[in-house]
C-alpha cells in the first residue's frame, strides 16, 4: 500500500509538471480556454468552480483583508490616478474588500461589490468604511450577479488576481463587462496561471473594449486598463 501511495504520488506530480508547463499552457490550454470552452455552456461546472471560495475550508478571508505589498499598493495607486470620486465602481469578487474600503477612505461614495465567500462579505459589512456609507456588497455568484445588473450601471470594474482567471470561459465575462460598464475596467491579472489561463488581451479586443494601459509588473502581475 506504501509503495502504491507513493507511485501515486509521482504520477500526480508528473502530470502537474507537465500540465503547467510552459508549452502545455501556450499550445493546449489557452487555446483551448479562448477559443472552444467559451462556445461550450457549462454552468454546473462555473457553479463548481465558485463554491470551492463559498467558505474558509480551503481559504482565509484574512489572506485578502489588506494592502500589503508593492504591487497591491501600485494597482491602488493606479486606480486612484485613472478614476475620478463621482465615478460608480464594481469591486469584482471583492471578498473583505480592501479596494473598496481603501477608495472610501480617499473620499468615493459610489462603490459596490459582490463576491461568494460569505464570511468574508459578512465581515466587511462589520467594517468602519462600510458602515460610513457609500458602499453597497452583496453575497453573490459572479455570473449571478453580472446577469441581473443593468446595462451601463458603473463607470468601472476592478478586480485583483485570483478571480476572473478562475471563472469558467464558457462565461463570457467580458462581454458582460462590456454591457454593465461605461467607461471600462482596471484588472491586475495573472495572464497566464490559475485554473484558467487565456490569450486575455485578444478576448478583451474582440468583446469591444481598447486598451488605455497595459503594465507588465512581473510574470504573475499584468495590469490591463481598457475602455470602451
């Protein structure tokens, strides 16, 4: 049993090495997330996808309850310099929400956010900067919530790694943007890691939008500004 568990083991990390390699992902998996899962409705899969985030079984709402290193700090940055206070912004699978609370502080009362850890949006709702006002969260499933808002309901979407890239491709995220947004939207993404990895800038083009900035901060970091 010892020595089954073992080779096992091996197979397992085998197939991982090569699953993630660098050619694996360029040649099989963003091609197929960009061009073939998308037109594939698969939403018993998204709702799989979602509810490993559902609670803390597998992850901490404290891992995202603050700015912490330099790149969380220049994608705040950025978004300080490239929106204005009056703008309506949608914090995408916000959890504790410290985009939200850390654009209240600088004066924005016209925020919202959603995302499908419960204790998380419970504990943001305990929070200084949300009981001031100006900010509206919901528990939510990504595509539930993208479904129901209405066409031009914010000025921008924002998000932070780990949370688009999760989001099955037979949704079409970005089209969606496309509708419920009227300026655009200010992502930091992993392009080419998590669970799946796509050619981003050439889905983007093709739902409408045009790129304002495009910063490459490190292998996992890019920032993508677009706008309509």
């Amino acid at each position: 049993m010892g020595l089954n568990k073992k080779v096992l083991r091996i197979i397992k990390l085998v197939y991982g090495t090569i699953y993630n390699s660098i050619f694996i992902r360029w040649i099989v998996r963003k091609p197929i997330n960009t061009w073939i899962l998308p037109s594939l409705s698969n939403p018993q899969q998204e709702i799989k996808d979602a509810l490993i985030w559902h609670d803390e079984k597998f992850h901490k709402t404290d891992l995202y309850s603050s700015i912490s290193h330099k790149y969380e700090k220049k994608f705040i940055n950025y978004v300080l310099n490239a929106t204005i206070k009056e703008d309506h912004i949608l914090d995408i699978c916000c959890n504790q929400g410290r985009w939200l609370k850390a654009l209240r502080r600088n004066g924005y009362t016209n925020l919202s956010g959603f995302d499908i850890m419960k204790p998380a949006i419970e504990k943001f709702r305990l929070s200084e900067e949300y009981l001031s006002g100006g900010i509206e969260v919901e528990h939510s499933l990504a595509q539930d919530y993208f479904l129901k808002a209405n066409k031009n309901s914010y000025d921008y979407a924002i998000t932070w790694g780990a949370t688009i890239e999760l989001i099955h491709p037979s949704f079409l995220l970005f089209e969606k943007l496309y509708k419920i947004t009227r300026k655009g939207f200010i992502f930091m993404i992993n392009e080419n890691k998590h669970t799946y990895p796509r050619f981003y800038r050439h889905i983007i083009k093709s739902s409408g939008f045009t790129p304002k900035k495009i910063l490459c901060l490190s292998p996992d970091f890019t920032l993508l500004h677009y706008e309509k």
